[in-house]
C-alpha cells in the first residue's frame, strides 16, 4: 500500500492512504483490492433502520476539554476531504457512554455530495444527508493513533449529520472563510484562536446510536466505535457550496463519501438520553 504520514504530535501522528479515490478504478467497489481490510465484515458506513435499532440506557458521555478555545488549528485539504488539527497542550477527550477508556482528539474531517440530496456516510432509514463530519479519537491507553489503529477498541469516531439552514452558521465562519486558501489539493493553513470543539458539533449529544465499524478510507481498519447523533448541525447553504469547490488530485469531486456498506449480522444500539440512576433498581 501507498501511505502518507500526517503528523500534529507525536501521539496523534497516523499514516493515510492516498492512492484511492471515489470514482471508476480507483473507487470503492476496487479499494479491497489494495487494502484487505476493505474487504472485512464490520466495515462503515453503514444504514442505520431505526425500528430495528436496540434500544440501551447508558451513563452519560463526559466531553473534555471541549469548551477550550484552541491556540492554533491546521487545515488541510489532503487530496479527499479537508481536515481540521489542532495544536494543543490540552486536546479534547471523550470518554463514558459506550466506551471504556480515554479517548484523544486527533482531528476532525467532512464528507460532501455533488447536491443537498446526497453526502453523508452514514444514512439513517436510506436517507442522506448533505455534510456529515467525522471527529476522530484515538484511545489514550494506546499512546498513539498509530498503535490504536491495530486494535478493535482503538478509536472512536463521533460522527454528525448537517442540515441545511436559511443562515449561515457564524461557528463554522473560521472554516468556510479559508475553504477557498484550500481549494487546490494538499494545500494547508493555519488559524489562530480557533473556535472550541463544542462549537463544530451537535449542541445535544445525549442522543445517539452506536456500533462497531471501520474507518470508511484505506486502510479501513476495523478499530472503530461509531457514534452517530440524532441531533443535527445546521449549516448555511452557500457555506456548504464551499465546501464543493474542493478539488482532489483529479480535479473536483462528484462526492466524497463511501457507499453505505453490509452489516452482517451486527448490532446497532441507541442510547436514549434516559440515563439510569442509582435508585431506580436498573
């Protein structure tokens, strides 16, 4: 396989693949041919059918450090999507719900389609949505995304569906209004005293459903705990159209995103918000 190294820190380094794409023969239906872990059985995206969702009470999530406004942040378009990295001594972590363990930040990256009918990954009853974004966590007790990504409870990925809204959302201004610095492929910038996490993400997150998957690029290693909110972030058109203008290292793409894949037999749970209390006998 032909992989790059994309390095914030030492701990949140992880290599990349570049050699794929999202058409004809370097598209998905080809990526196993390259990456056998494209091939496996608990691969993502996947359709989320809601009447067939097992329904869980879990303790509440525990977001850190989200609140944090970030000294500097580095965007990069990488070839396939722009991606989001911070320069931090105090990087975001998650831990609680489904997981067991500290997670750690290494970045956040979107998914697009060529309209509003189409571009997220994850669908829920066959319906798209037209951004979804995907902040990557590795776990901690691992020291690295590169070492987490060998194992099956090596990452997360808290994954949020975009809608579009009649305004422009102001906290996505930092991203939208350098989008056009990035349009030529492996062009990078920086941004000083970006906004916090918390801002770039569902303002509800006690909802949510949740599975085992893969990492929807090369190398598709089947390390992640997917967790998809019920709750979406608004975004304004025109700022999604920037988001289109990305080009690739075969010019604009029709889309970025993954086709929906098999679930073969796995589970998927949805917490409910309801969180269980020490007296009520659960």
């Amino acid at each position: 396989m032909s992989c790059g190294v994309s390095a914030w820190s030492v701990k949140s380094s992880y290599r990349f693949c570049q050699d794929f794409g999202y058409e004809g023969l370097e598209g998905p239906t080809h990526w196993g041919e390259k990456y056998q872990h494209c091939v496996g059985k608990h691969q993502s995206p996947i359709n989320i059918l809601q009447h067939q969702v097992h329904m869980v009470h879990l303790p509440p999530m525990t977001f850190t450090n989200f609140n944090l406004p970030i000294n500097k942040a580095i965007l990069k378009n990488n070839g396939h999507t722009v991606v989001v990295s911070f320069l931090t001594q105090q990087p975001p972590t998650i831990s609680g719900g489904p997981l067991i363990g500290d997670y750690e930040f290494a970045q956040i990256h979107f998914h697009w389609g060529a309209n509003n009918a189409e571009g997220s990954e994850n669908t829920i009853n066959n319906n798209s949505y037209p951004l979804e974004a995907h902040a990557v966590f590795f776990q901690q007790a691992y020291g690295s995304f590169q070492e987490a990504i060998e194992h099956p409870d090596g990452l997360t990925v808290l994954a949020f569906l975009f809608q579009v809204s009649d305004i422009d959302n102001e906290n996505y201004g930092s991203i939208t209004e350098v989008l056009p610095q990035l349009k030529e492929p492996f062009a990078n910038t920086a941004i000083d005293d970006f906004p916090p996490l918390e801002k770039l993400i569902a303002q509800e997150t006690s909802v949510y459903y949740f599975y085992g998957g893969s990492l929807t690029t090369p190398p598709c290693n089947e390390a992640v705990t997917w967790i998809e909110f019920t709750n979406t972030v608004p975004l304004g058109q025109k700022q999604i159209e920037i988001f289109r203008q990305l080009k690739g290292e075969h010019g604009k793409p029709i889309h970025n995103f993954r086709p929906v894949q098999p679930l073969h037999g796995r589970t998927i749970r949805m917490n409910d918000g309801v969180y269980p209390s020490s007296s009520s006998g659960n």
